[in-house]
C-alpha cells in the first residue's frame, strides 16, 4: 500500500498509546479484535498481511489530515518541535473494549509493566492463534472477564485493579453496554458514561475517548503532561493555579479539569492529537 500521507508506523506505535504490539526484525505483530496483523514499513510503502487496505486506513489513523492538525494545534516553538521530531505519528483507533481495560489496568504502572500484564491477561483468557510460528493470544471478550474470578485475575498481575476490572466487565455484560455508542454521543457525555465504571477516573475514560472513540478533543493529562504544562506554558495559566499544582504531585479532579479545558481552548479540536506529541516528546527527551 503507497503512502501519499505523512505516517510512521513505529512513532505510532511507540508512543504508549497500544501496549500488545511488538516488533519482530521488521515485521510489527499486533492483535486487534480476532485478527493477528502483520505489517511493516518501507519509506512511503506499508506491507501488511491478514487484514484489508480499509482496516490499515481505519486503525492508523490514515484518513486524518495531519497538515491541518499540525497547524491547528502548532501554536508555540515546544509543540512544533514535538511535532516535527515526531512527523508522522497517528492516534490508533484501538478496539474500545480491550482500550478500557487497558488503561484501567495502565494506572501507576511503567509501560513494561502493563504489556506484561496484559500479555499474562490475555495468555490466560484469551484464545490462542498460530502465526508465522507464533502464538498470540486475542484479548478475553467481556463475557470471560465477567466471568473470571477476583484471584484469577491477580494472578495474572492486576492486583488492586483486579475488583475494578471485574466490576467493569460484569456491568458492561449484565447491562449489554455497547461502548462503541459512544462514539455517537458528545465529548463530555461520552467522558460522563465511562466515568460511571469501576476503576475509570478522568484520564482513563480520557484515554478511552482519544485511543478508541475519535473523540480527538480528549486530553489525558499524567505526570508527563503536567511537567509539560508547568514547564512551558505556566504564562497561560492563572499563577495561583500554577502554584497550586507545584505543590503536590497528584492532580485533583479539579485541576485536571482546568488543564483538559485549557488545552482544548488553546489547541482546539485536535487537543488530543497535542497531547500525544507534547507526551511522547517530553518522555523521550536526552
């Protein structure tokens, strides 16, 4: 497939968006819903084995103008250095389900550490596949983690997040909630019923909204992003607020509230796509 768009296959999937990708020589693996996708880049070209052209267009993000995004949101010299050191770099549309939990089981943990627990997941309520040699596993639909015991769960690294994942899962079954109904409902609805589950505070269902649910105004904020606020656009900020994060290390609800609203006046509808660059930059610098 010729590429006539910007793209980079590995920013994209480098950047702690998706953790049950890996790379293999040149081959990237990854498995999305039932199917186990292959596909690596070469210049302008993608090769890509098992999945269709629109599957690749859809996931990666292809039909988004990046040219329009960059302008939008390139609004000071730190951004537009994270957009060109990072060209290329797409938001995934993940599969909401398996994004949910993800990133419920993503908090306080090192990017390591949840492919690992995701993997254990997956080994453990997932189905295997054979591939190029390789066993993958899918993700467990939500009718087998609503089913999985409390311990089992932990066993395979959860530990607190174990009763949220449970609870998650066992709502999103006894209720027949289809999440990808949220794609139709407004940023702030949309946010309002992940908020509802277990173990979803603002930056999951955020992260949610951005990775799975085209809701590219969302603008998770972690440690990363807040370093990235205080260090270079405090002279946006009221100075109270500014003093008031620098006082202690964690955000309450309030104040990451007040930075997604920043960032969605300041960066516009694609804050989404800000946040990614501005979070991959800061996390790679030397």
């Amino acid at each position: 497939m010729r590429l006539y768009v910007a793209f980079d296959l590995d920013f994209s999937l480098c950047c702690g968006q998706v953790f049950r990708w890996r790379k293999v020589d040149d081959w990237w693996y990854g498995v999305v819903g039932e199917h186990v996708v292959k596909i690596r880049q070469c210049g302008a070209d993608l090769e890509f084995e098992s999945v269709s052209k629109d599957f690749v267009q859809h996931y990666f993000g292809l039909n988004d103008d990046l040219t329009q995004i960059s302008q939008c949101v390139g609004n000071d010299d730190y951004i537009r250095k994270a957009l060109q050191r990072f060209e290329g770099l797409r938001i995934v549309r993940q599969v909401p389900w398996e994004c949910l939990i993800s990133f419920i089981c993503a908090t306080y943990k090192s990017i390591a550490a949840i492919e690992l627990m995701l993997k254990k997941l997956s080994v453990k309520f997932g189905e295997k596949q054979a591939f190029d040699g390789i066993d993958f596993y899918t993700f467990p639909t939500v009718e087998k983690l609503a089913d999985a015991s409390e311990n089992g769960l932990r066993e395979c690294g959860l530990g607190y997040r174990a009763k949220y994942v449970q609870a998650t899962a066992q709502k999103i079954h006894d209720e027949n909630i289809k999440l990808e109904d949220l794609r139709n409902l407004p940023y702030l609805e949309a946010r309002k019923t992940l908020l509802e589950f277990s173990g979803v505070g603002l930056k999951v269902a955020d992260c949610v909204l951005l990775f799975s649910l085209e809701k590219l105004e969302a603008f998770p904020v972690d440690v990363w992003v807040k370093r990235v606020m205080l260090n270079h656009y405090a002279e946006q900020l009221h100075e109270p607020f500014v003093k008031k994060m620098q006082s202690h290390a964690s955000l309450s609800n309030g104040e990451y509230q007040k930075i997604g609203d920043f960032a969605r006046t300041y960066f516009g509808a694609y804050a989404g796509y800000a946040q990614e660059y501005l979070y991959h930059y800061e996390r790679t610098k030397r």
